[in-house]
C-alpha cells in the first residue's frame, strides 16, 4: 500500500564478465537500468580508496560510453523464415535459458540446419515475390479496365510506347497547362490517395523529350505485365489464374519441408528465445560505461532485491566485483527514482484510474488506497441498487477470468459490490423499491437529508485530502506550501473557517457574530499571499521573492481569487453525489410510469428491461465519470502531483520503451 | 470559433516574442566582435539568446554548434507558438517546420552526394521535426538512395519513392526540386483547411514569395541550368501567385535572357535585374529583403489572421540566417564595413 522502496545500485566488474552481468540483470528483472555515463558524470561515486578499490578509481579517469557493434538482422531473418516455412509461432520459452549458454554456438548450428530448408525458403521467398509484384499488377490494370483501354493491343503497338504513371494533382495540372508542348498522348484514368493517374501514350522517336518532361513533373510509372495477349479484363483473368497456381506452390513447399519439423522445432525455439535474451542484453550493456579492464553499470533496484542479486552476482561472475548501494535520499543529481506501486489485491485494480491522472511521485504517498476506498463509496452512494449492482459485478467477475482483463474486470466487481451494499440500504432492487425494506434510507422520501449528507461526506472526504497533502508537504520539506499555502495549513485553516460561517450561519451553534469570522478568513488569504517573502525570512534568506515583487503579487491576488471560488465549489461539488442517487431513483420512476401506461403487461415487463440496460450503460457510465470527476478535481488536485516515472525494469519478456 | 478568440492570446505572446529580436544595435555590436567566443558571450550577456546559450560556457562553443544553438531558440520558439493553437490550425504551423527540415535534409544529402561526413550533421536542429523520419537510418545513408529510403512511411515517401522508380538515375538536383516542391504542396494542403479568410492573406504573403522564387527559377535555369522550356515550367509554384499561369508560362519559353528580362520587367519585381554583375551575387538577399517588406505591409492590413504566426516564422529565419552571415563574416575576418552587403536586414534603417 505504498511505493516500494528504491536503492541505486551500482556494478563495477571485470570487461571479461560484461555479458555474463548484463544476463543477470535481464533474468533477474528487478531493475530499472541508468545511463552510467551520466550516473558517473552527476553524482560522485563514492569509493573508499582502499586496496580494492583502487583500480576502479583509476579507471574512472577515462570512461567511455559502450557502444553497440551487435547486428541480429541476419540472426533475425534466418529465425523468421524458419518460422514461416514451418509456420510456428515466436515464443520464448523461459526453461531453454542456460546461464551457460553459447549464442554465437546456436546460431551456428541454426544456420548449418538452415542450408537444408535454404532452398525451400529461397523458393517460397521469390513465389511470395511473383504474387505481390502480380496482386500489383492487377490493381494497376483496374485503373485502365474502367477507362475501356485495351492492355493487350496497347502494348503490341510497334511505333508507340504505352505506360501508366501517377503524378500529384499540382503536377498533373502543370501538364495540362502545358499539354500542347508535349510530345504525348495523356489520358487521365483516375484519382487515388490524392494522386492522379494517367497513361502516357508516346510515339517512340520522341520518348527521350517526353521521358524528360516526365521525370520533372516527378512521375511514378505503374507496373503493368508485358508480353500478354487479350482485352485488359483477359490479362488480369489471367493473372490471377498464375497467383493461384503460385499460391499452390507455396503450400506444397511447405508440406514438404514440414515433413523435417521435428528435427528442428527445438533448435529454432531455443535460438529465438537466445535472440531475444541477447537483445536485452544488448539493451543493458548500452547503457553502461567502459574503462579500459572495468565496467561500470548503475540502476535502480527495489529494496528488497538487492541482498538477493548482490549473491547472484558474486556467485556467477568469475572476476572479482564490486557492488555498491546507496540511498536514493542521497542522489541529489540525475532522474528521480521509478514509482512501484504495491497494493493488495482488492486496491490493485483502482491504480489504473490512478494513473490515468498520473503516477505517483516516488516521494508521494500513493493515492491507490484512499481513491479505491473513496471512489467505491461515491459510486455506490450514487448508485446503490442491489439488482443492478449485481449485474456489474457478474459483468467484473467475466471480464476479469474469462477475459484476462484484471484491473477494469477488478474495478467493475468492486463497484459491482459497493452498489449492492448501498443498494441494500436504499432498499432498492432493479430501481424497485417496494420488494426488500430500506435499512437506512429511501432517497427519494428524503431528498433534504441525501443531500446534505453529500456535502457532510464531501466535507469529510476533503479534510483527509488535506492531510494528505500536509504528509507530502512535509515529506518534501516545502516550508513554504506546507505552512502558508493553499494546500498547506493556512488553507486548511481556511477551509474550516468557511464551513463553521456556514455550519454558524445557518445552524446557530456557536452563535459567534459573522464578522469575527471574516476578520479571520481575511487574516488567512492575507497569509497566503505573502506565503513566499514569509516562508523566506523563516528560512533567512536574503531575497524575499524568486520573481519580481509586482509579478509575484499580480499572481497571489489571482490566487485569492481562486481559493475562495474553489472552497467553497468544491464542497458544494459534493452535492452531485446526493443528486445521482436521486437521479437513480428518477431514472426508474420514469420508466416504470412507461410501463404502466402501456395496456399489455409483456411490453410493460419489457419497457421496464430496457430501461433497467439503459439505466446500467447509460447512468452507469455517467456515474462513473462524475464519481473520477470528483476525484480527480476536488480530491487529486489537492494533495497529488502526479509527476512521477514509472518503474520499467528490464525483463525478457516485455518492452523498456 | 472566430478570428479575435483564436488570435487575440497568440498574437500577444508573437508580438512579446518579437520585442526579442535582435536591434540594429546588437548587430552593429556582433559585427564588433572579434572572435566567435567573443560573439558567443555577447549574445549570451545581452540578448534573448542568453535562454539557449545559459547553460552553456561561450568558451566552448565553435561556429557549426552556436548555429545549431541558434536555430534551436528559433525551434522552441515556433514551437511555443504552436502549443496556442489546436487542431488544423497547429497542425498548419507545424507543416512550417517542413520547409526548414527540407533545408537541412538538402544539405545532408548534398554532404552523401559528396561523400563528405555525415557527423557534423547529428545536431542538425530540425530532421525529424515534421517529418518524424528516423534518423538512424538518415545518418547512415551511403547514397542519396539511403537517404531516400530513410523516409519510407513519412509524408515525404509519396514525393520521393517516384526518385527511385524505373530506373531513372535518382540524382541531387532532382532529389532537392522534388523536396522543395513537395514543401508547397504539403503547406497548401494543410492551409485549405483553415478559415477562408486566413486562406485569402496567406496566398497573399505566400503568392509574393512564390513569385519571387519563380522568377529567380526561371532567371537561372536559363542562365546556369540551360534547362527545355517545359522542365522549366513544372518546377516553379503555383501557390496564390500575382503573376498568372499563362504569364509565367511565357516567361519560361523566353527564347533568351533579354526576352526574358523584357517580361520581367513588366512586373513588379523588376528591381530584381539590375543586368550588371550584382544581379546574381545579391539576388538571393534582395528577395529576402522584398519579402520582408512586403509581408509587413500584409501583416499590417490583416490584423488578427494567421499571418502574424507565419511571418513571424520568416522574420525570425531571417534573422537566423542573417545570425549565421554573422558568424561566418567574423570567422572569416571579413570587414564590419562590408558586412551589411552579406545582410539581409537593412543597417542604415531603425530596427
């Protein structure tokens, strides 16, 4: 229920073993890799000068970045065509990894196998060819068949070349501005993706000056087949006939070459999942540093990791290794630790809609636990019908384990289940009211009371996001916000004055005169807008504004401004959630008045199905957002900044970025 | 949504961005200066350049890096510019990055043409600007074809696949025509989404600069190129331009030079022909210097258009190539006295 604790990691081992720790890293996938060059240039690496230490120190006079010379594209073909001819998916398959692997050993071996089936791929490769250059062929011709020009005799002609071409509109209409001065016959056969397409008729003598003429106007001649006879509709018959007859290869091919699958399905399983472990490995070494016998690898890595890969290391790499870790307090330079979220299986869905908004700042308090809680309650309390509720749920549940879609599957069964709840104490089934007696309320009996409830909860749910915000103030040290600014105490002050003039002014329960309360509330704005000169003196500094003094207030009385409109919106914000539970209720007196109306009871009972799926999609979905609304507007913007990274380890499986 | 809500805040901030440019006064200083280094602290000391020049210690900073500084300010801030406005308008202003990424991209491929370094090309500030092409595959090139395969799947692909199309020998010359055409076509596509007035001062201003460009065309594939009549003609713009069609049509079939000159004459532009030998030296800068002119006075009589965004595009590329001029006449020790010959901002006025 917080952001897993981060360490910077730091590995400084012998050149010999940079592949073997670059491996370690990819399958032990808990750690977010750093550039080591600018790791090295920031922050000091703190090493003790001691016997042990004392060649990395002096290697870190020079280090240079790790350049890449690997190249996979062949690797990669060779292990694409073995899966197309043998027509196998690409699957890593995590039991071939051996630690003690030789890729270089595999490919070879890949490669000897492949000169068994190079003929067949070779083959299949120039077949696939012949079919696109054909599939080509005929989309070409169509533009010709729909003008009526005859393919077959338009070639044969002896004294005149035939060609087709597309152009870009301005170019076509330069050649119609200068079409006299042309030596050719133009036709135009249509337009596609915003080109023209023409053909070209020219008498041979003059081809070169038109060739000209046609290259500046940046033509793109068209592939049409030569050489066969018959109307255009008889070339392109005929054309097709041949792709069949290619296709048919194809399959035969690969029959044949399918018959020897099983001497090689191993091999070629075991060579993709290497490729794609040496890619990764690649990945990692590129951001690492060389000295001229040490390497250098800095990353960020949980804190519950590090005892267990610090063993892994010093087990498997030959060389001596050191492995340094720090506290990420300590960085003051560089990119600000990764955010891992951890929350419990019924919070762990919610941290989607959480970082719809954002992630959590490493050293932010994550939001995940309160927002799931809140969210739950605003949602049911908006929507609270047992019926109802329980489709949602039924609706979680499948997209959760029938299609593998845990975290929106997760929040629509959790809603699902706070929808009953409430639902159970409206006592409202299905939008029916008179089936199981209310245990708490009625809504519509009571629409004074929802909705001042609403506020009352909205002022609750306000006052824990403000000691929220006080927690992330203070954990930031900010001084300045934390104390006097509008998410700081001072608002927070401010905020309870104005809802006692309320709660005073309309309930007399103190009975202290309104002006007391404006005195004060003008005492707290006139804080906050001196909050930066003031929070300066406490902390001694010399100059009393970052900006010019007039800029600065220009600003604050803006913000006076806004903290007064925001207060007191935001607590009447709340009172939508009392609305929507009303609404709810309407929604189905609507509905059930339709059905009444109408004189046969099945389309009553039908009117009142379909209005129950309307009420589900339709109010279900408008709930939903005004319940992220108020989450997001009245509660995140008060105490969540949202700006952190997220935590991306380098995995096998997976992508960085 | 109408002209003053879509204008009102961007022209402010244009207008406050320009109060940034350079004074007659700056330049009069740079031009003092002795080295670059010296030219490098000045502009960070005492003018808006100091933003991109802050982190930066003047002393390290070498001729082809302070240009890159240079148009990067002039990156962030057409960039700034943009973020004011949204949907076909933003993606209008962002078509106009095209034109400076066609001028770098030209360079680069000239650099393949000839063999040299692709290196001191890798911080060029404006590949992949519009484009998005990927730059391994562009810096890798060994031959123009490399660079024109670098572009597959970006909009440049439908102008240049054609280049590499039966076998017809794809060269420098028609690799840069193609890619300076493709740049008005592109710009004209995107400028007949927006509003019809904003279309009307834009082929205004654009129809000013397509005609001094098809003149200087025309002028040197006659003189230099020897280029037929009709090649002549399918390269230049028709792009909101005051001479018509048929008029430069005309002027590409002049039989020669004098003829040429003749019709010229009956334009506008004459000034552009002086018939002596500064005609081919300065044509480039008195081009310039016309735009300049003539897209203030559009600007003036068009308040709240478009046109303040886009000229202020072109000002601030004068400017940069102006800074460049700069540089490169105190590198090369050239006098302050000769220097305004190199300018395109004219010295001897207020700024």
């Amino acid at each position: 229920m917080s952001v897993e604790k981060m360490k910077v990691i730091c590995v400084i081992g012998s050149n010999n073993d940079i592949d073997r720790a670059a491996q370690m890293v990819v399958l032990n996938g808990s750690i977010h890799m750093l550039n080591a060059m600018s790791e090295l240039n920031n922050n000091c690496l703190e090493l003790k000068a001691s016997e042990d230490n004392i060649n990395a120190l002096q290697e870190l006079v020079d280090v240079k970045p790790y350049v890449s010379n690997a190249d996979f594209t062949e690797d990669e073909k060779i292990i694409k065509s073995f899966h197309e001819v043998l027509d196998m998916k690409q699957e890593i398959v995590t039991s071939y990894i051996d630690p003690e692997f030789d890729y270089r050993g595999i490919i070879e071996d890949l490669k000897k196998s492949y000169e068994h089936v190079k003929n067949t791929v070779e083959s299949i490769g120039k077949l696939t060819e012949e079919i696109r250059l054909k599939q080509i062929q005929i989309s070409n011709l169509q533009y010709a068949r729909s003008d009526g020009l005859d393919i077959g005799s338009l070639l044969k002609m002896k004294h005149f070349d035939f060609e087709m071409m597309t152009l870009t509109r301005e170019k076509y209409k330069k050649l119609k501005l200068n079409y006299e001065n042309i030596p050719a016959v133009v036709i135009h056969l249509g337009v596609v993706d915003d080109m023209d397409v023409i053909g070209v008729m020219t008498p041979t003598e003059f081809r070169a000056d038109a060739e000209r003429i046609l290259t500046s106007l940046n033509v793109m001649k068209l592939d049409i087949p030569k050489g066969y006879a018959g109307n255009t509709e008889n070339v392109m018959k005929t054309l097709g006939i041949e792709i069949n007859h290619a296709k048919k290869e194809i399959e035969e091919l690969k029959k044949t070459a399918g018959a020897s699958e099983n001497q090689y399905r191993e091999l070629i399983r075991k060579a993709y999942t290497m490729l794609m472990l040496e890619r990764k490995i690649e990945y990692v070494k590129a951001e690492m540093a060389l000295g001229k016998k040490l390497f250098f690898m800095f990353g960020f890595i949980p804190d519950g990791q590090v005892e267990q890969f610090k063993q892994q290391l010093k087990d498997s790499l030959k060389d001596e290794v050191i492995v340094l870790t720090e506290a990420v307090e300590n960085r003051k330079y560089g990119h600000s630790p990764p955010t891992k979220l951890i929350n419990n299986i019924l919070f762990k869905p919610f941290e989607t809609l959480v970082m719809m908004y954002g992630i959590p700042n490493y050293n932010e308090k994550d939001p995940t636990p309160f927002f799931a809680i809140t969210y739950m309650l605003l949602f049911g309390a908006m929507f609270g019908d047992v019926g109802q509720g329980f489709i949602i749920l039924i609706g979680g549940l499948l997209l959760k384990y029938m299609m593998k879609n845990d975290s929106f599957g997760g929040i629509l069964s959790s809603l699902g289940i706070s929808s009953i709840f409430f639902g159970l104490l409206y006592g409202s089934v299905f939008g029916n009211e008179d089936i199981i007696p209310h245990l708490l309320i009625s809504p519509m009996e009571n629409i004074n009371t929802m909705l001042i409830s609403a506020v009352v909860l909205g002022i609750l749910l306000i006052n824990i996001s403000y000691i929220y915000s006080l927690i992330n103030l203070y954990k930031r040290h900010d001084l300045e916000e934390g104390l006097f600014g509008r998410e700081g105490l001072t608002g927070f002050l401010f905020f309870w004055t104005i809802v006692l003039l309320i709660g005073d002014s309309v309930l007399k329960v103190f009975g202290i005169p309104t002006a007391v309360y404006i005195v004060i509330l003008g005492a707290l704005l006139l804080i906050m807008v001196v909050k930066q000169p003031l929070a300066h003196l406490l902390q001694g500094r010399k100059e009393l504004y970052e900006e010019s003094a007039g800029d600065y207030y220009l600003e604050a009385g803006f913000g006076v401004v806004e903290t007064i409109l925001s207060v007191v919106s935001n607590i009447v914000s709340f009172i939508r959630v009392g609305a929507f539970a009303l609404n709810h209720v309407g929604l189905y007196i609507a509905f059930a008045t339709m059905a009444e109306m109408v004189s046969s009871r099945a389309v009553g009972v039908l009117i009142l199905i379909l209005g129950n799926i309307l009420i589900i999609g339709l109010e279900g979905l408008v709930v939903f957002i005004q319940g992220l609304r108020l989450e997001y507007y009245e509660l995140f913007s008060k105490y969540y900044s949202g700006y952190g990274i997220p935590y991306k380890p380098v995995q096998l499986y997976g992508y960085e970025d | 949504m109408g002209n003053l809500a879509r204008f009102a805040a961007v022209n402010t901030k244009i207008m406050s961005i320009e109060s940034q440019f350079l004074t007659s006064k700056d330049y009069k200083n740079l031009l003092e200066q002795k080295t670059v280094v010296d030219a490098a602290r000045y502009l960070k000391n005492n003018t808006a350049y100091g933003e991109v020049l802050a982190n930066i210690d003047p002393g390290q900073v070498h001729r082809g890096y302070l240009e890159s500084l240079v148009k990067h300010r002039m990156l962030d801030n057409i960039d700034k510019i943009s973020h004011y406005f949204t949907g076909d308008y933003r993606k209008f202003i962002n078509t106009l990055f095209a034109k400076y990424e066609i001028g770098e991209l030209k360079a680069i491929a000239r650099a393949v043409y000839n063999g040299s370094d692709l290196k001191p090309f890798r911080n060029s500030v404006f590949i992949g600007k519009y484009s998005k092409v990927d730059e391994e595959k562009l810096f890798s090139a060994k031959y123009i074809r490399d660079v024109i395969a670098a572009f597959e799947g970006t909009v440049f692909w439908k102008y240049l696949e054609p280049l590499l199309n039966n076998n017809i020998k794809e060269n420098l010359f028609r690799f840069e025509m193609v890619l300076d055409a493709s740049y008005y076509e592109i710009l004209q596509k995107q400028w007949e989404k927006l509003d019809k007035q904003d279309v009307k001062v834009l082929e205004r201003a654009q129809g000013i600069i397509a005609d001094l460009l098809n003149l200087q065309w025309i002028y040197r594939g006659i003189k230099f190129f020897k280029l037929s009549p009709e090649e002549l003609l399918n390269y230049t713009i028709h792009l909101g331009s005051r001479l018509d069609s048929g008029f430069i049509k005309q002027l590409c079939y002049s039989k020669s030079l004098e003829e040429f000159f003749e019709l010229a004459a009956q334009t506008g532009y004459s000034f552009l022909f002086k018939n002596d030998e500064t005609t081919d030296i300065f044509m480039g800068r008195r081009i310039e210097r016309h735009m300049f002119y003539e897209l203030r006075s559009v600007e003036r009589n068009n308040p709240m258009t478009i046109i303040t965004a886009f000229a202020y595009t072109i000002y601030t590329e004068i400017e940069v190539r102006d800074l460049i001029s700069i540089i490169e006449i105190i590198r090369y020790g050239i006098p302050a006295a000769e220097a305004q010959k190199y300018l395109i901002r004219n010295l001897n006025e207020g700024a």
